[in-house]
C-alpha cells in the first residue's frame, strides 16, 4: 500500500472470523460507509496489541466498544466528525458519551432520569399533571401484625393514593384502619383522630362508624368486619390524601367493600383526619382492629403536582 492516504468504502471491507472473540463490530461497519481514513488507523492498537491495518486484515475486538472508538477517532470528514458532538438544539442525531454510549443528557435540556421523558421541544420533563404513577407494591404473602409504609410519601407528588385488595385478616370479623406518622415511621399516632364511615350491607344494615384512634377503612362493629376466609375475596378498596404543607390538617378519604363475618357483603365509604396538629404525613400503616393480616396486596400511587 502506497504513503497516500486511501479512502475505502466500509461496506467493502471483509468479515473477519474469529471464533475464540465476538467480533460485532463488522456489523456495524456498513453505517460508516465512506467516512473512515484508512491511511490514520495506522499505529492504533486495542486489546492485544492488534494493530489495525488496511484493509483491517486480521483485525480482531475484544471489546467491540473500544472498536467503535477507534472507528470514530480515525474519522476526519468535518461533516461527520459531529457524530460526536450532536443532540443539540438544532435537532440533530444522538451524541456519543463516554465510551461510545449515546448520551441522553445530550438529548436536550433539563435532567434525564427515571422521573422524565423527552418532549417534543427536545426537554426532558416530569410527567403532565394528573399523571398517575405507582411508587411501590407491597404483597403481604405470610402473616403479619401490620404493614408500614415509610417510603415514598414526600413532596414530590401532591396527592398519593394508597389502593389495596384480596385483603384478608387473620382473625374473623375484624375491621381494617390507618394510622398516620408525621416523622417517617418512628411514631404512629394512635389518638385524635376525627374519623367517621358510612356503611351499608346487603343485609339490610345502614348505619355509621366512628373512631378516634385511626381513620377507619372497614368498620369493626360486631359482624360488620371482614371474614378471615380468602374464598370470600379479602377487603378491596382505596383512601387518598394529600400529605404535604403545614398550614392545615390533612384530610383522608376512603372506600372499601368485603364480605363481613355476618352482615352480608359491606360498603363502607370514609372520611377522616388526624386532628393533633398540621404536620406533613409521610408514613402510614395499616393496622387489623384485631389479630394481624394474613394476605393481600397494597400498592401506593402519586398524582404529579399541578404546578
């Protein structure tokens, strides 16, 4: 091969065999038609002191990666050399980060990250208000006395709704309530609390249910709380509340329904606060009336802020 530089077509150059190493690299070499300097690659090596020599006759990679970049340094064409460098606000393609890899950073503006998406206008953004997103799932598999949720629950979203069901407790006619803690589980308050839930069953029963020492999700008055068969389903049902802020108390509102110990199949809906000061809620836990929880599944979900 003469001093002068050639320029050879990548789509043209052989596949090289190798069958000790993965040599995915020559897949991707038809993308480069065109754009490689042959007479530059002389004197660059990779992992075993491979060199690459025209027309990359023996060339193996152990690491198709560091290939890639040696593609990519040996390119001189300006028009190309922007592989590099594009994702800017002029609409190009991807560019290339560390080692190769696109960048999503280089996308667009604003912070790539689980949380986000890329908008039309090249933005990285959260999700549109009132976008629903599930924070976490908690499957109660074995038995239990309670289940705490201490994670989640911040100021990130404004509003969180706490959905569950196949909800069954260990003990028959037992009644399901939620208490709220204002230092991220370390304490539960169990005191005042202004909770109140309407019921009605399809036995004929309608009537209400009051408690100060949790908000009531499924009334536990005799034969009104839940049956401890999971033939019958467990209790299914949702309280929401919006946690954040210090200026007011905050309010949780619920709905469940179950097959009772004896009253038939009850709908309860419920209203309630912790009525002991303003503080933010960020832990909440589900307790039985009585004995613990033997199944169900309770995930917890966020609606975005308005603002």
């Amino acid at each position: 091969m003469s001093d002068e530089i050639q320029k050879v077509l990548i789509s043209e150059l052989p596949i090289v065999e190798n069958p000790s190493r993965e040599n995915r690299i020559i897949a991707l070499l038809p993308g480069l038609s065109g754009l490689v300097d042959i007479g530059k690659l002389a004197g660059l090596t990779r992992a075993g002191d491979v060199p690459y020599v025209s027309p990359l006759e023996g060339f193996e990679a152990a690491d198709a990666q560091a290939a890639i970049d040696a593609i990519l340094l040996a390119i001189s064409n300006p028009e190309v050399a922007a592989l590099r460098t594009v994702g800017d606000a002029a609409g190009n393609l991807a560019a290339l980060g560390g080692g190769g890899r696109f960048d999503p950073a280089r996308l667009g503006s604003g912070d790539p990250s689980a949380g986000t998406y890329l908008r039309g206008d090249g933005v990285w953004a959260g999700p549109p208000p009132g976008d629903v997103r599930l924070i976490s799932e908690y499957p109660i598999t074995e038995a239990v006395s309670y289940l705490d949720i201490t994670e989640g629950i911040d100021a990130t979203y404004d509003e969180y709704e706490l959905t569950f069901h196949g909800v069954v407790p260990a003990s028959n006619d037992a009644g399901l309530l939620l208490r709220i803690s204002t230092d991220g589980g370390d304490n539960f308050q169990a005191s005042s609390y202004l909770s109140a839930a309407q019921v009605a069953s399809s036995g004929g029963t309608n009537t209400w249910s009051a408690s100060t020492i949790a908000h009531v999700l499924a009334p536990a008055f005799t034969n009104a709380g839940a049956s401890n068969s999971a033939a019958n389903g467990g209790v299914a049902g949702s309280v929401s509340f919006r946690p954040n802020g210090t200026s007011a108390r905050k309010l949780i509102n619920g709905e469940a329904g179950y097959r009772s110990a004896g009253l038939g199949l009850i709908s309860a809906r419920s209203a309630g606060m912790w009525d002991g000061g303003n503080a933010a809620i960020n832990a909440v836990r589900i307790i039985p009336s009585s004995g613990g929880l033997a199944a169900g599944v309770f995930r917890l979900w966020a609606r975005k802020k308005n603002a």
